[in-house]
C-alpha cells in the first residue's frame, strides 16, 4: 500500500468527532494507549455519559481528571495506578473477570461496544495495521466495534501472529511519529533477589514460562541466563525476557504449542523490547483467549508460570487483586496459568511474594484475607508459595500440613502469632518452628 494513506488522516478532534453520547468506547491499553485521541475526546465538552473499557492504561488518564463526572465512566478489567483511587472513590468501577474470558465479552455482545479507541502501526503494502504490543482484549473490541478510530504511529512496532487490522475498517484516523510509553524494570531489592534466586532454582532447562508483572518475576529472570533451551507462552513479557533471549537460553524449541516462537499477547518495557518485536516472526502476538486457553497451556511440558500476590492465608488462599476491598490490579491471567501449569506434565505453577508489608509491619502470610480481599487463586489450585525464607508445595497437603508448611516461611517476627491464631482456628498444635 503506497503512502498516500497518509493524506487521508484528520486531527485528533475531528477523529473523536465520531464518538457520541452515551457509547460504549474499548480504549487499548498498556504502551499501546492513544493517548492524543483520549486527550481529544475529553476535550469534547458536549459528551455525556461514555463509558470506557479498559485493562491498564499508560501514561494520562484525562478522562478522570476532576470534571469529567457524568460524562465519562470508566471501566477497569483490569486496573493499574491511575484506576485505583478513582476506583476506590466510586468514580470508575470494575470488572472482575479472567483474563482469558474478556474477548468473550465483546465478541458475545454481552458488553456491546460502539467505538474501539486503538493505536496501529502504519498499513503494509496489502492495506494491513497491526495491533502492536498490545493484542491481548484488543482485537475481539476490534473485530467487534462498529466505529474504530485509530491512531496510526510510526513507532509502533509493526508485530507478527493475530494482530491485523484492515486500514479499510478505520473510520477515522490520527497520524503521529511518537515514542511509545516505556516502563523501567523496578530497582531490585536483596528480598527480591533472594526470592528470585529461590524461584530459579525450580526451573529445569526446557521450562516453557510464563511470567506476571514485576519486581518478583524479573528478579527470576535475572537468574536464568544459564538455563538452557527455555520457551516462552505467556500474557505479557518485559525486557528480561529480551535479555534472556540474546543470552541464548531461550529457544522454544522444546513447546508443543508455536514451537519455536515466543507467545505473548502483549509486552511492556523499553524501546529495546519495542525494537525486538518490531517485524520479528518469532514472536508471536496473539489475543489473550489463546495465550491464555488452559488446553493449549497444558499441552507445553514444564509449564513454569511465576506469579506474585499480595496475601496468602494459612489455608492457601491466595488474594492477587485488592488490597481488602480495595481494588489493586485484578484476576487477569495468574488462575488460567496456575491451572495450566497445574496440568502440564512436569509443571510448576509458582505464587512469589515478600513475606512483609509496610516496611516490615504487617505480615502477608495471614490467619485469614483481609475483608474484601478477593480469592484470585483459590487454596484448591495453589501449589508452590515462595517467599525470601523459602519455598513450600501445597499441593495435596492437609489444613494441618498448609498451616505448618506457610508458617515455616513466613517472616520469623510473625511466626508465634501466627501459630497462635491457627491453634485456635483450628485447634492444631504448629511444629517445626524456627
């Protein structure tokens, strides 16, 4: 497709003209956010009760900004900094819901969409965009939006897999040449390290991965670069995953499922991860309903999924979205990989979290979740817990053993009174303290 696609692009404002009074508008997340359009469509004083679905954005977030009451209302499927407050404060609201199980929702009807929001890589010579790097809930709103308005960047990686856009079904476009948002690796603290190093001791050469979002799953990373023949099926990845690539330990040879290539459905991270995507076919980007299907997970030996969480009790119940009723992140993709790794033969489904909270005062092994906090890994599918004093298997153990085993590695200032509320919860006498 010759450039002259390019003339046919408008402002901002005349782009988001198309959007009207009470729609509902899917805005694409992560560094794949349209940042110019949102800041255009809240420029729009006129619009009235909008309603916006959304996984985490990056960057602005104006359509919360204080006089935005009434006219725009957010929806988080999965919530990141900006969303939180809002959130709390019941000035956007949120959708608990698989990962897994959101292009369903568009592709159902169940919620309609009117308008997707995008931001594409510019058209190849057939007349195709891509999605870039994020495919995740982003094609099923594409595929399912009656209106799509883009914002066409010449930096957006122009990525491999399921991740088409027609040019002929955007209605209206933006044309810019702007840096995607990055997001830095978090400064690695000793606790993060020790945790690493305990999480990559339990990965074999071979290990298909899959890995969450932060300091935990990058401080394992970090520590596999002598792994051999590691593969990579996963939601997201970040620039450890490039680094453990150029160090020669991934090579995908040993998947079942895209052997041979990375599987993401979508990454975030630096200009190096972006360049490493860009027209690379051995990553495959593909919508969240296949990276994240439990059948095809499976079918990876030495599925290793590294998750965190922010409280276990001593039951096994696992809370990865809130903070008590506070909202936090959300379900997003940890059940469909715990499960999955849970099935595959030689799997290791792995839950990391520090021991400790609030600079050491409150303990994240507990005798029961804060009220509110939501169970995103229930105590019938955990298996590994690690924390920096160890790591414990869960799987087919007793209330009794559960107890003992969490105990044994939670932070030592916690572990009388801990013992203490199991003895009378339960009635078990804890043994083996340290």
């Amino acid at each position: 497709m010759e450039r002259d696609w390019a003339r046919k692009a408008v402002s901002a404002e005349e782009a988001v003209g198309l959007i009207q009074s009470g729609m509902n508008v899917f805005v694409h997340g992560a560094a794949a956010t349209p940042t110019p359009l949102l800041k255009a469509m809240v420029g729009r004083n006129a619009l009235e009760g909008v309603r916006l679905y959304h996984i985490h954005t990056a960057g602005e977030t104006p359509f919360i900004e204080p006089g935005c009451e009434g006219r725009f209302f957010s929806i988080s499927l999965f919530t990141g900094a900006a969303l939180r407050k809002p959130i709390e404060e019941g000035r956007a609201d949120f959708i608990p819901i698989f990962l897994s199980d959101i292009p369903a929702l568009f592709q159902s009807g169940r919620i309609r969409l009117d308008v997707a929001l995008l931001q594409l890589s510019p058209p190849d010579m057939h007349g195709l965009c891509t999605l870039g790097t994020s495919v995740d809930t982003a094609k099923a709103a594409a595929d399912s939006a009656t209106i799509i308005i883009a914002e066409i960047n010449e930096q957006m990686p122009r990525t491999h897999g399921n991740t088409v856009v027609p040019f002929e079904r955007i209605a209206a476009f933006l044309h810019t040449d702007r840096p995607l948002i990055e997001q830095y690796p978090e400064p690695e603290t000793e606790v993060e390290a020790r945790i690493g190093e305990i999480v990559a001791g339990l990965v074999e050469d071979g290990s298909t991965l899959q890995m969450g979002i932060g300091a935990i799953p990058d401080a394992a990373l970090l520590r596999l670069r002598e792994k051999r023949d590691l593969g990579i099926h996963s939601e997201m990845f970040s620039d450890r995953v490039v680094e453990l690539f150029e160090a020669g330990a991934i090579t995908n040879r040993f998947k079942s499922v895209h052997p041979n290539r990375i599987v993401t459905s979508f990454v975030s991270g630096t200009k190096k991860l972006f360049r490493f995507v860009h027209d690379n076919p051995l990553v495959e980007f593909h919508p969240c309903d296949r990276t994240n299907n439990t059948t095809l997970i499976r079918r990876n030996d030495k599925v290793v999924a590294i998750n965190s969480c922010l409280q276990v009790d001593l039951t096994g119940q696992v809370c990865a979205d809130s903070i008590g009723h506070r909202i936090y992140s959300g379900i997003g993709g940890q059940m469909d990989f715990i499960r999955g790794a849970a099935l595959s033969r030689g799997g290791k489904p792995i839950l990391a979290l520090r021991s400790t909270a609030a600079g050491g005062k409150i303990s994240r092994i507990v005798p029961e979740l804060n009220p509110g906090g939501g169970v995103v890994t229930t105590r019938g599918h955990v298996h590994w817990v690690i924390t920096e004093y160890g790591a414990v298997n869960l799987h087919g153990m007793t209330l009794r053993e559960r107890g003992n085993a969490l105990i044994s590695i939670a932070h030592p200032d916690f572990r009388a009174g801990l013992a203490k509320a199991l003895a009378a919860i339960r009635r078990f006498t804890v043994t083996g303290l340290g």
